[in-house]
C-alpha cells in the first residue's frame, strides 16, 4: 500500500487526533509533546499539518475544517466559487466530462455541481483518496468517480470527451510561471483539441501563456479583486473573444481582442479608476476605457482617469486631491499640510517601498488618504487621493 495512503487511512481512523492537533497548532509544543507519546510521531506531524492546511484552506473553500489537503493541491486548488463559475460553462456539453489531475477534486466538484457526472483521473493514490473523500464531504460523491491513472491524458475514454486539466508542477520544481515546467508537458497541452472535443486548461494568471494557443479564448478570472486564474477555453466551450476577464462573485465580464483598442493618454481629470487586475492581466484596460469614457494617465500605466465619478465593478474608484513631483520632501510637507493620520500607498510601474516610505511620512492627522505612484506622460508623478466608497 501507498506509504501516504497509509497515513491519511490511520488518520480518517483517529478524528480525536486531528481535532486536538488543530486545535493546538504548529507551535504548541506541549500539546504535541503529549500527542506523540499517544500517537506515533509521523501521525502526528500528518495531524498537524492537515490542521494548518485546513485552516489556511478557509479563504477557498465553505467546508474547508473538514476536507483533505496537501501543500501542493491547496496553493493550486481552485476557489470554490471560481469552480462553480467555470463549471456553469460546461452545462451545455452532451459528451462525457473529464477532470484531469485533479488534486483534492475542487475543480471535479465544481463541475458535479451542475448535476452532471464526472470522471476524476490523477497519478497519485493519495490525491485520488482526498478527492473521493471531500466531494464526499460535498454530498457529491454519487456523481463524481475517480479513478487513478499514471498517465491521465493517455486514458481518456474517447476523443468526444470535454476534458478539465489543470497541470502541475513537476516534482522538485518551485512554483513555477513557465508552462514547460509543469505536467503535462506544454506540447501535449497544445495537441489536447485533437484529442477532445473541448475544455478549459487552468493556468496560474502570472503564467507565460502568452502567444501560445492558437484558436482559443483566454479568460482571467479574478475573486473579490485578486486574480486568481488564467483559463485556456477551446474546441466547443470557446466563443469568439480572443481576451475575457471575469470578476467573482459579480461576474462581470468584458471581452474582446487587445489589438484592436487604444484608449486616449490624458492628464488626471479629477477622478482616478484603477482597474481589477483580471482586466489588467487580460490585456482589456483600453477597451474598458472606451466603454466607460477614460482615458490612461500614460500608455505605459493602467490608471484611468475622467471628469466625473463612475461607479463599476471594474475599477476602484479614487477622488484626486493633488498632484505632487516624485519627490519626498513635496510628499511629506502635503502629508503634513493635509494632516492626514493613515495613507494607502499604491503603484504600478513606479518602484516604492510602501512600508520604508510610510515609515518617513508624518502621519500626526486624523484623515485618511491615498498615495499613488503614476507615470504621467513619461514622468513619474504622486497623486494624492480619497478613496471612493463601492456602491452597494
């Protein structure tokens, strides 16, 4: 048997464990101290990590306290309303839908959730017993059958099938952006619409997909303003947009080709709009300003900026108060001045250290501001602002 299956068996087994180990945490050395003189030491280092990982699992996932991890599959793991997001698309599929590499079966869950069945492949034994366990923990076990294959893409039932892939990292590497770093190997990811007749390949958004599938959608996906992944939509789940960016849980989406859109440069015109980084990522910045009237403060910065106030999901919206040289002793005497208390201080393609800068501002005043760094027609500049609340 799998020495890893093992364990996760002898851990199902003992629930008293894995409550007092989370519960204790990492650092409490007496607790653990008394655990290994119940337990053998590698149980309990198994318990405590399952603990911590399910805390950390919070942030993705509604049942996190009780599902199954490791290190690699959380960081990779979908969000859960990203996989249900993603899964809405596969509704229409009439083939059999296939979950490759699955991990700890987040994106397999999200697709059981429209009610289809799915199948689940994945190399490793253990993350085929995790995946099995938290889509049972999900009520989804009835629809979800996994299954453990040493080459997942060589075991697809037919080539009608639409597939979910998410690659991983090979054994050894560190988080990696490089697509020929992960499994499978990006030449095999290219020939995947010959092999099925559509799908979705999750990519990190920080990933060099970049000119590399052709005929395809690329969508950024972002969650509560992070940007958490970059989705490859081919074969019969594509549309016609070259770019998408998707922001959860509003779902918002703009889509369109980058190339054929070039928003107006022009100087801050009292109201500054930062966009979500999923549109930032998907190369759209210029077609959102056509379509909400800004321009960009510079061609090589993504600020927008307009007369008037503009309430959209699609940026964060700031009032300009002052425009300052990039220069410190300027930025500190309108600190002063402003009698400001607290800042937040942003950037894009201006290097600051926010903490060391924040460390020499005299922040002796009871207002709130925001300091942002700006390219303005090819010269770095300081913007001061008020942040403009979301509506609703």
């Amino acid at each position: 048997m799998d020495s890893e299956v093992e364990i996760l068996q002898q851990l199902a087994a003992a629930p008293e464990l894995l409550q007092q180990a989370s519960t204790a945490g990492s650092r409490d050395l007496r607790t653990q101290t008394r655990l290994r003189e119940q337990y053998p030491a590698e149980l309990v280092r198994a318990a405590l990590t399952q603990g911590e990982l399910r805390q950390k699992a919070a942030a993705k996932f509604t049942q996190a306290g009780a599902m199954w991890f490791d290190r690699p599959e959380l960081e990779q793991a979908t969000p859960e309303q990203v996989a249900e997001y993603k899964a809405q698309r596969f509704q229409t599929v009439t083939t059999e839908i296939v979950d490759l590499y699955c991990g700890c079966g987040s994106n397999a869950m999200g697709l059981a959730r429209t009610g289809r069945p799915v199948l689940a492949l994945d190399p490793s034994p253990a993350a085929c017993l995790r995946a099995k366990w938290n889509a049972d923990l999900y009520g989804l076990g009835n629809l979800v059958e996994i299954r453990q294959a040493d080459h997942p893409l060589q075991q697809l039932p037919s080539s009608s099938v639409c597939i979910h892939l998410q690659p991983q990292l090979k054994a050894g590497r560190p988080r990696a952006v490089r697509l020929e770093d992960g499994l499978p190997a990006l030449e095999q990811l290219l020939q995947l619409p010959e092999s099925s007749a559509g799908g979705a390949i999750t990519l990190s958004p920080a990933s060099n997909f970049g000119g590399k599938f052709a005929e395809a959608e690329i969508e950024l996906i972002s969650l509560q303003g992070d940007c958490r992944e970059a989705v490859v939509w081919y074969g019969s789940l594509r549309t016609e947009s070259a770019m998408r960016a998707t922001l959860l849980p509003s779902r918002w989406s703009l889509a369109g080709n980058p190339w054929e859109h070039r928003a107006r440069i022009g100087p801050p015109a009292g109201y500054l709009y930062d966009p979500d980084p999923a549109i930032v990522r998907a190369g759209l910045v210029d077609l959102l300003a056509e379509q909400l009237g800004l321009s960009r403060l510079d061609d090589a910065e993504e600020f927008l900026t307009g007369p008037e106030p503009i309430t959209s999901p699609a940026v964060t919206a700031y009032e300009i108060l002052a425009e300052l040289p990039n220069n410190d002793r300027a930025l500190r005497n309108h600190i002063r001045a402003a009698g400001f208390g607290t800042v937040e201080i942003r950037c894009r393609h201006v290097p600051v250290d926010a903490e060391a800068l924040r460390r020499k501002l005299p922040l002796s005043g009871t207002r709130s501001g925001v300091v942002i760094f700006a390219r303005l027609a090819g010269k770095a500049r300081i913007l001061i602002c008020r942040r403009i609340p979301a509506a609703g």
